[in-house]
C-alpha cells in the first residue's frame, strides 16, 4: 500500500445518496405482481446520484479481476421507499 492510499480513507458503507420524487406506479399500489418501477429523480439528485455510482465504480475497478474475489465485487443501489433516498454501495456477490 502506497503513502497516498494510507492517506484516504476507503468507504465502509455507502459511497453516497439521493432524495427521489416518486414512483411510478405510486409506493401504495405496489405488489407482488408488479414488473417494474419508474424511480423519478430531479436534476440535482441525479447528479448525486452519477457520482455515487461513479465513485463505486471507481472502486470496483481497483480490484484485480482475474481473481475470484475481484470477480465477485458489484455494485447494488437500495432503494428506500419509506423515505425517499436511494444509495449506492460495494458488495461482494
């Protein structure tokens, strides 16, 4: 480990968030038959939300992956219908 990555400290959590609008169909009317959900994010949101995945992504990159560990690192975005934010995190699948 170089002197520069000793100085940043690495995400444990989340690599950031957002506020949604809403949903399409409404959080309400979901069920088990649903087959899919428009996430509606304003401008400002949805610049947080590129640079949260961008910095993921970032990350997911300094794996090596031509092992298995670094093959098996992803992205996963939760959302949180109950209040209205999404996040962007690493996990291993």
């Amino acid at each position: 480990m170089t002197m520069a990555e000793k100085a940043v400290p690495r995400k444990t959590f989340s690599f950031g968030s957002c506020n949604y609008d809403r949903t399409s169909p409404p959080r309400e009317k979901l069920s088990l038959d649903t087959k899919a959900v428009n996430v509606l994010v304003p401008f400002e949101d949805a610049l947080k939300l590129n640079l949260a995945i961008d910095e993921c992504v970032r990350a997911l990159n300094r794996y090596k992956r031509s092992t298995t560990a670094g093959k098996k690192m992803a992205l996963n975005v939760t959302i949180y219908f109950d209040i209205g934010r999404i996040t962007v995190s690493e996990v291993r699948l």
